[in-house]
C-alpha cells in the first residue's frame, strides 16, 4: 500500500531528526537481541548432537533417556555427566569419572569413535534468567562467567537484565498502545459531541482518575495473584485518561471549523469526521503527551516489581534488579546495572517519541 504525500513527508521529517532516528535504530537492535534471549541467555545448549541425530533443547523438551541415561526427567544440560554423555554418546562410565572422559575426547585421546562422538553449541550467555549458579559469596562481582556479576540469590545479572528489558518494552508497547486507543476514543467522544455527553463522560472521568490505583492492584493481586496480563490490565484501566483532556480539547476546537461544517452538511458520518478528518489535525497535540505516558508506565512496572506489587517473583524484573541493589549497598555493579539500564531505555524511548511528534508537527523541519 503506497503511503499518501503527507505521510511519506512526515516519515522524512523522522529521519532527518537524527537523534530520533538514531534511537530507533539502537532500540530495534537492542529490542530485537532481547526478543530472542533464548539463544541469546540460556542455560540449555541451542542444539545437540547426539550420535548423529541434532536435538534442539532450547525449543524443546528432551530426557536425560534420550541421552542414554534411566531418568525420564529434563536432561539438565550443565551438569558434567549429562555432557559426558552426549559427547561421548552415552557410555556408562559417565556417571564414574565425566570430567575425565569429556577431558580425553577433547583431546583426542579417547577410545569412542568419531562418529558417536556429540558435540553442543551453547547461548554466548550460558545462564537463564532463572539459573542459580552457586559462586561462593553472594552477589558476586562481575567476572569473566558473569559479565555484570550475580545478584544475593546467585543468578546472572546479565542475563536478567536481557530478558527484563524485553518485559519492560512489550508491557510498555502494550499498556501505551491499547491505553492511547482508549483515551483518544474517549476525549474524541466528548469533543465532538459536547453538551450534555461531555458533561457526564468528564465527571466520570473525573471520579474514575481519583481511584487510587495502588491499592487497586494490591486488592486484585490478593484476589487473583500476580500476573504479567493481570498487571496489563490493570494498567490500561489507569493510563487512558492521561490522553483524554488533550483530544478532548482538540475536538472542542475543531468540531466547528469550516470544513467540519461542510462535511456535515453533504452528509459525511459523525464517525468518519472524527477519526478522518479531525483526529489527524489533534495528532501532534495528542503525540505530545506519548512520551510521558512512556516513561510513566515503565517507571510504574518498575515501581511496582520495586514494592513487590509488580510481576510475579519468578519473572526477570528490572524493578526488582534496583530492589536488590537497594539491599546489597556493598554490591555497587547491581545499582550502576539497573541505573544505566533505566537511562538508556527511557531516553532512547523519549528520543523516539519527540521524533515521531515532531514529524506530525507541519511547522517542524529537518534539514
């Protein structure tokens, strides 16, 4: 579908503003790597081969049995006899001496022919979110096994870091999308018709934005239990209103402007006035406040993982990255982790946006 001449303007205008630009770029690259952080951090190898046969343990579910072991249970894959016997392609004496066996076929001095020999190509981070990996002192500083070092539970910083990024975007993406939808939706409403709709919408509106929000999710939390749509949810119900006042103003303004007029008058429907041809006209005010709806729900998710109101406990959180860093004062990496972490989101974020409203802005250039 070509893009229209006003359309094709704004996307020029975008990428002339190179710290707009630039900022999408960095955010794609970084929201794409964590969008793949099973191959990226895991600690499941991405493929084995076991005796000629290739095995995908990242994507699926395999036994210790399949390796040639008796338990029926998920082959754990950092464990030295389980490698052993991939590599080595199930001998018994595995479960004697693995260190030794695994030592010899890597240096070519074992007795199990090649062709049953296995091999395994682990993630550049060989740590999940979720893997404790016993260190000694806890948190750990960062080292050449932990890039960013190891929390006070002994699970890999980094790691965690990659996957709650890609949390905190899709919860953010989410929330901002179906939020902004609803709240132009509705300040559209009031707008255009006026009277007697907007006075009742805004004292609703009104009642519903005094809701404390907090004890709302404490209250449903406690009910329901914590959970990643749950929260989404809950967050949709509290953000929209952000956008209400400012469509609502823009409506106000242009429902009786010339060209609303003389739509009316030849018959146009009240819903195509609205969305096609006033809506477009309001979009740099209502691009305006997308930026602090952005930065607003993320510091939020943050917040609330931050008072253990947030996702549930298991799930990779930033916030409660900077919970822990709060605890564990003699561990500095954890609060430099979670501070750049925060800064280079929520700029990239903003730049993007600013981009975006500008390029909807008609008195905005870019050389």
């Amino acid at each position: 579908m070509a893009l229209s001449e006003l359309n094709r303007r704004r996307l020029r205008n975008f990428r002339r503003n190179r710290r707009a630009f630039w900022s999408l770029v960095i955010l794609t690259i970084l929201f794409v790597i964590s969008s793949f952080a099973e191959l990226v951090a895991n600690d499941r190898p991405i493929v084995v081969s076991y005796r000629g046969e290739l095995y995908w343990p990242v994507m699926n579910f395999y036994p210790e049995s399949a390796f040639g072991s008796d338990f029926n249970t998920e082959a754990i894959y950092t464990d030295p006899a389980v490698q052993c016997l991939i590599k080595s392609g199930g001998r018994e004496a595995c479960w004697d001496e693995p260190e030794q066996i695994i030592a010899s076929i890597d240096n070519g001095t074992s007795d199990v022919p090649k062709a049953e020999q296995g091999w395994m190509i682990w993630p550049p981070i060989p740590y999940h979110y979720r893997t404790i990996n016993n260190v000694g002192t806890v948190p750990s500083a960062p080292d050449a096994d932990h890039w960013l070092g190891t929390d006070d539970t002994s699970r890999d910083v980094l790691a965690r870091v990659i996957y709650g990024f890609r949390t905190s975007i899709l919860f953010t993406l989410i929330v901002t999308t179906l939020a902004s939808l609803v709240g132009i939706t509705a300040g559209a409403i009031q707008g255009y018709f006026g009277g007697r709709t907007d006075l009742i919408l805004q004292r609703l509106l009104e009642i519903w934005a005094s809701t404390p929000t907090l004890y709302v999710i404490i209250i449903l939390f406690a009910v329901l239990g914590r959970s990643f749509w749950l929260l989404v949810f809950v967050m949709i119900l509290f953000s929209w209103p952000a956008l209400v006042g400012v469509v609502r103003a823009e409506f106000l303004r242009a429902r009786n402007f010339e060209y609303v007029q003389a739509a009316r008058a030849l018959g146009v429907s009240d819903r195509k006035i609205m969305f096609r041809h006033i809506l477009p006209n309001a979009m740099v005010a209502t691009m305006t406040m997308l930026p602090f709806i952005v930065t607003g729900t993320i510091s939020t998710l943050a917040g609330l993982d931050y008072l253990g109101y947030g996702l549930p406990t298991s799930a990779p959180s930033l916030g409660e990255l900077a919970l822990q860093a709060k605890q564990n004062l003699p561990a500095p990496w954890l609060a430099f982790t979670a501070f750049f972490t925060f800064t280079v989101m929520l700029s990239l974020l903003v730049f993007i946006f600013e981009g975006v409203r500008d390029a909807f802005d008609p008195r905005k250039t870019f050389k």
